[in-house]
C-alpha cells in the first residue's frame, strides 16, 4: 500500500502533463505537416504557370516577328528554326500553321510538315481563344504530348505559331526534388488524366483512380489512403483550372519531424515517472526488504533441512540394508567352507572326476562372487558412517580402480565402457577415504546419467584418468561422452538444489557437498562441457609432501 500511494498520488498528474503535451504536439505536427505541404503546393504551382506563360510570352514574341508581307516564305521557315533553337530544351518542335490548318513550316524530328490540324481540337480552340495549352494527347506522332499554341491575324487571315512542350523537361520541373523521401507531384486534367509521369507508378495519360474531392478552391487539403499507405495530399489549380497539380507525402514521413520532438517530450516525462517510482521502490524496499529476506531464509532453510533429513534416512536405510545382506552373506560363507571341506573328502572316493571338478569349480565361483558382495556391503557401510573425517594418506593407484568397480555393474548394464588410468607417479593425497569416495562416485553416477541421456544402452563411454601437474598436484579428471551441459548452467551447476535432471532424478545437492568437500582439502574442482558433446570434471587436490 506504501509503494502504490508512493506512486500513484505524484503520477497522476504526471500523466495529465503527458497527455496534454501529447495532443499538444500532435496537433502542432498535423498542422505543420499541413502548411508545409500547402506552401509546397502554392510554390510548385506558381512555378508551373509562369513557366506556362513564359512559353506563351515565347511564342507570341516570336509569332510577331513574322513578316507580314511573306509570312510562308523561306525566312519565315529560317526564323521557326532559329526559334525552336532558342528554346533549348523546352520545346521538341515547333510550327507555323496557316489559315487552312496546314504547316507553312514546321521544324522537328517528328516528320509532321504536310499534316492538316484544321479538324484538331487544339486548333480550334486556339482560334477561338487566341491562345491554348492542351491537355496531353497521342495526335499524329503517336506519342504523348501536350502543346502550346498562340494565333495573330495577318491580313485579316489568322495564322498559328505551335510548339510541343518537352514532357520529360516539364515532368522533371513537376517533380523536382524537395517533397522528402515519399513525396511526390503530379499534374492531373479535369477528367482526372495524367499529365505527369508519377514516381510511385503512374505514365502519361493513365487514369488515376484516387477519387479526389471535388475542388472548389484554389487550394485544399487532405489525407487518405492510396495502395495501402496514408499520404496527406495538397492540391492546387493552374493553367487556368483546367489542371490540378497535387502534392502528397506519406503521413509517416510528413509527421515525422514535430512527433519526433512530441516523443521527446513525452520520453523526458516518463522520466520523470521512472524517477518517482524508482524512488518509491528505493523506500518501500527498504522497510520490506529485511522481512522478505528473513521469510525467504527461513523458507529456504526448511526445505534444505527436509531434503537433508530425508538423504540421511536414505543413508541409514542402505546402511541397515548392507548390514543386513551382510549377516546372511556370512551364513553362506560358513557353509560355503563347510562344503568344500565335504567335497574334498567325496572326491577323493569319487568315481565320476568331471562331476567332482564340476562341482569343485561351482563351488569356486560361490566363494568369488559372496565375496563381492561383501566388498560391496562394507563400501556401502563405510560410505555410510556418519563419522568425523578421518584424514590420510590416499593411494590414488589403488583407491581409484576400487571405486570405479563400485560402479561398474551399473556402467555394464547399460553399455558403457569404464576405463580408469592411473600414471604411475601421480602423488598420494591426504584426505579422507570416505569423502573423496563420495566425489569420485557422485562424479561417476552424473556420467553415466549423462551417457545414458544421450547414447541409451550403446556407445556410453566414461574415463577416469590420473595424474600429477607442474605443481605437484593430483589431477583426477572423470570425462563423458554424454548429452553435456549449456552454457546457461555451467554458471550454477555447483549452487545447492541446483540439478539439470528430470524432477525426481536428482537432488542438486551432490556437485554443490563435492564442491565443498575439495574445497576443505585445497583442491580445486572445475567442469568444461558442450551441449551435445560431453563433460570434463576436473578435481585438483595438493599432493602429500615426502
């Protein structure tokens, strides 16, 4: 309740300053965005018509400049020639039309000098207004175009200067970089044609299917979605109205500039909640920290209490289960030796040997394997003592191959191959027998789960070797080729209750009591794994000094 009101009273307005800034700025940034690509859209269009009247201005400049007396005469052809020259790369062509609609001279690639435009709806409306910009058409050439044309009547007969605007100058002009990234301009007529090539996909004389808003203004704007994206459009008349250029840029890049300065806003107000409720944490922690960590030891301790009471259980219970396979083990042994007493005595009037030495043998093989079972029931007594360690001098030689026999039935049970290799110079250690019998067997048992994750009951391989360093210690190291351990886990595979094992099959608590154990001894006892390759342990104890 502490931490909540510590956080709540002060991030209430907090939010209300956040939440107002944002709008703030997001109406800010739709306006910006709006007026920028407004202006955009003035400018371009400015630009546009006075291109437009200064190619008119051209032509009728030039048209006054035939002579009156000989308008279809060899100068007059010179003079359209020069003039088409003088307009770079505005103009493609250009020609004089005479009173029947046909060229008194035409210069140009396009091979047009004998065709009639009489019929031509530009040719009409030039004599009907004086002058005409049309919209664009294929005409003769075949090709889109658009023209310019102005008409002056010469001896009260009207004659027509015309030249075809260059489209991929004028488009270029159109289209002119300064939109950003996704920006883009674009000429339509009334009917909604192309009149400019569009960057976004879009030829001359394609129809574009954006059902634009009728424009009864000079200037709108808009937003909308064109092929999936949000653009925000800004459309402007020219050319008298017959033309609409428009102006459109994705909404993501047109609001990008001014939303990035309201996220700046809104990041140094969370930071500002962060520090309230950092602090919040600081004090709240604080008074329940100690009663946490108090709970949490106590709860920890108990389940380590519980897991060990129920390990020394297991361990007196196996004791006793020794002890008890142990009594009658010497029972058998007794009257194991009794019976070759007997057998001894019977062979010697025995008439059938085989069946005599047949018998002798069983009786052989009795005596080794009761007394593996013993070896094996006081290893288990032994390992079960609850002694005070009993330090001494430790035969590596002799101690290692006992321990790996301990495990080997269970290594050959489920096709493993046990090799231990003991150098003959590796030093004695001091340490207690029991103990570093419970890290070499705790070091074995994690093996062969390990093999057996990996290889079930084929191709299990463990090997102990054992040696001595630079520095005069014993290095036993016990390696598997089994399912190893990741990275992940390397980090806590010493921590107590820390296991990789399936729930049930392990108690965390072996590798963390080795640890320990060669840890009391000064040694050192290190693992290098991969996943998916094997496991190395490593122990390192110091050697008895001579």
């Amino acid at each position: 309740m502490l931490l909540i009101t510590m956080i709540v009273i002060p991030t209430i307005p907090l939010l209300i300053s956040a939440a107002v800034g944002f709008y703030s700025f997001a109406g800010a940034s739709k306006q910006f965005a709006t007026s920028s690509i407004r202006q955009a859209a003035v400018d371009r269009a400015k630009l546009i018509d006075e291109f437009l009247h200064e190619r008119r201005s051209d032509l009728v400049s030039f048209l006054a400049l035939i002579p009156a007396d000989d308008p279809a005469g060899d100068t007059t052809a010179e003079e359209v020639a020069t003039w088409l020259r003088v307009g770079g790369q505005v103009f493609q062509d250009m020609g004089l039309i005479d009173p029947n609609g046909k060229h008194a001279a035409y210069v140009g690639p396009f091979g047009l000098a004998d065709k009639n435009y009489k019929d031509a709806n530009w040719y009409k409306e030039t004599l009907d207004n004086g002058f005409y910009i049309s919209d664009v058409f294929l005409g003769y050439r075949k090709v889109p175009h658009f023209v310019v044309a102005v008409a002056r009547r010469i001896d009260g007969q009207v004659w027509i200067l015309r030249a075809t605007v260059n489209p991929t100058f004028f488009g270029n002009m159109v289209n002119a970089p300064g939109i950003g990234d996704s920006g883009e301009a674009y000429i339509l007529n009334q009917a909604g044609v192309l009149q400019t090539s569009r960057r976004s996909g879009g030829a001359l004389l394609e129809r574009d299917a954006y059902p634009y808003p009728a424009q009864t203004e000079n200037l709108i704007s808009f937003t909308g979605s064109d092929g999936g994206e949000d653009y925000l459009f800004a459309s402007a008349r020219l050319n008298d109205g017959n033309w609409r250029l428009v102006v459109r840029q994705k909404k993501e890049e047109a609001f990008q500039p001014v939303l990035m300065a309201g996220y700046t806003v809104v990041v140094v107000l969370l930071c500002g909640g962060g520090v309230i409720i950092a602090l919040a944490l600081i004090v709240s922690r604080r008074l329940s920290e100690t009663l946490h960590s108090q709970a949490e030891a106590v709860n920890k301790l108990e389940a380590q209490l519980l897991q060990a009471a129920r390990l020394a259980e297991l361990g007196e219970m196996a004791a006793g289960f020794a002890h008890e396979i142990n009594n009658p083990l010497q029972i058998m042994k007794t009257d194991l030796a009794l019976l070759e007493l007997t057998l001894k005595d019977v062979t010697d009037v025995c008439a059938n040997r085989e069946a005599c030495d047949e018998l002798k043998e069983i009786a052989e093989q009795f005596q080794i394997q009761i007394g593996r079972c013993a070896a094996i029931t006081r290893e288990i007594l032994r390992f079960g003592r609850q002694d005070a360690p009993q330090v001494q001098d430790v035969d590596l030689t002799d101690f290692l191959p006992k321990v790996g026999s301990m495990i080997q039935n269970k290594a050959t049970v489920n096709g493993i191959e046990v090799t231990c290799e003991v150098a003959p110079d590796v030093p004695n250690v001091l340490a207690d027998p029991g103990q570093l019998q419970q890290v070499m067997i705790n070091l074995l048992n994690n093996a062969i789960h390990a093999v057996v994750d990996r290889h079930g009951s084929k191709g299990g391989r463990v090997e102990v070797v054992a040696r001595n360093d630079e520095r005069g210690r014993a290095v036993v190291t016990v390696s598997d080729n089994g399912c190893g351990i990741n990275q992940e886990s390397m980090s806590k595979i010493f921590m107590p209750f820390f296991t990789t094992k399936a729930p049930g099959q392990g108690t965390g608590l072996g590798l963390s009591v080795c640890h320990s154990i060669i840890d009391s001894l000064g040694g050192e006892l290190t693992v290098e794994s991969a996943k998916g390759e094997g496991t190395t342990f490593t122990v390192r104890i110091p050697g008895k000094r001579a």
